[in-house]
C-alpha cells in the first residue's frame, strides 16, 4: 500500500468499532467509488476540528462560547443534569421530559485506564451546581460499573455541599449506554429519578 492510503486506514481505525479490515474496505470505497464524499468528509472534519469546542457553561460541544441549551431562557435553571457525553444529552433531550440544563463530563471515572476527577472536569461541575441556582442535580451517567461509580462519587461531592442530588430510575437496562437505549425508556428513567 502506498504511505498516504497507509495513513488513511490508520486514521480511519480510530473510529470506535472499526477495525483493520473495516478500516482498509473504507479507504478503498472512498478512494475507488467516492471521491467526492472522500473531499467532502475531509472538509468537515476539518471545519469542525477548528469550530468545535467545549462550552463554557456545561462542557458540551458547541461553536460558540456558550451553547443554544445554556442560553436558553426557557430551560429550567435550578435543574442540572450530570451526563457522560453529548450523545447522551442529546438522547435526554429527545425524551422532551426534561427542561433543565446540563453538564457533559465529557467520560466518566475509569482508575484502570487512567481516568480521575480532573481527567472528566469535575471542578467544572462543582463549579457550576454551587452557582446559587442549581437546587437538584440528576445524576444521568450509564448504568455501567464505570457510570455507577462516577454517579455515586459525583453524588458524594455534592451532597457534601448540601445540594440535592437525584439519580436515573432503573429503566435503561444494567450495562446499557443511553445513546443506545429508546427515548421511552429514557423518558420513563427521568420522570423516576430518586435520590441517592
């Protein structure tokens, strides 16, 4: 293979779930059959790298200082909720049951990879839910060993602030990832929430 398709199936396996193979087959397709989608992806992915950033309120993705959900006006600022990344948030959001904000951790607590309070901006999430505004905090972190234990540190920290703190029902499946659950089993989680 030449040095830029190389670089090419290398680049592609870092997407999640792709492996070598997967990897090759794609930079072939682009190459072979879709040239145009090849420039196309190469644009945006350019463009967002550049525009993309973290907002300066919740932590999720955004190109501007702070994101359309932070500054809208209708949402209901004494509700704040904790999630693990912007896929879930976004799968909240379709739920259309909750009218608080966010805070996007961006990962969650893992010591075996390396991943600690500061690696997941929890200084950033203090921060914020001590802002005088915050009165709840729902915990919305995946119900993996990961999820519980960022969800049971996080609520621990919190609670020894004196603010409330409540946690996901147990209607998304044990070990299930929110961005792959239904929005109705989402929805009926969040109108369960308890405290922890």
């Amino acid at each position: 293979m030449s040095k830029s398709l190389e670089f090419l199936t290398e680049a592609l396996r870092r997407l999640p779930g792709v492996g070598p193979k997967s990897a090759q087959r794609m930079a072939f397709h682009l190459l072979q059959h879709d040239r145009d989608g090849a420039d196309m992806l190469s644009r945006a992915l350019q463009q967002a790298v550049h525009a993309v950033h973290h907002c300066a309120l919740c932590n999720t993705f955004t190109e501007d200082e702070v994101c359309n959900t932070c500054s809208d006006e209708r949402r209901e600022r004494q509700l704040l909720c904790v999630v693990e990344t912007p896929a879930d948030q976004l799968m909240i959001e379709q739920t259309l049951t909750y009218k608080g904000l966010y805070f996007v951790l961006m990962g969650r607590l893992s010591p075996l990879d390396g991943i600690g309070p500061k690696d997941i901006h929890l200084e950033k999430l203090l921060a914020r839910a001590a802002d005088g505004l915050v009165t709840e905090v729902v915990l919305a972190t995946n119900f993996t060993n990961e999820g519980e234990a960022t969800a049971h540190y996080i609520s621990e920290m919190l609670k020894a602030r004196g603010l409330r703190v409540s946690r996901l029902a147990r209607g998304v499946p044990v070990g299930g990832e929110l961005e792959y659950v239904d929005a109705g089993t989402i929805a009926r989680a969040m109108l369960d929430r308890r405290a922890t």
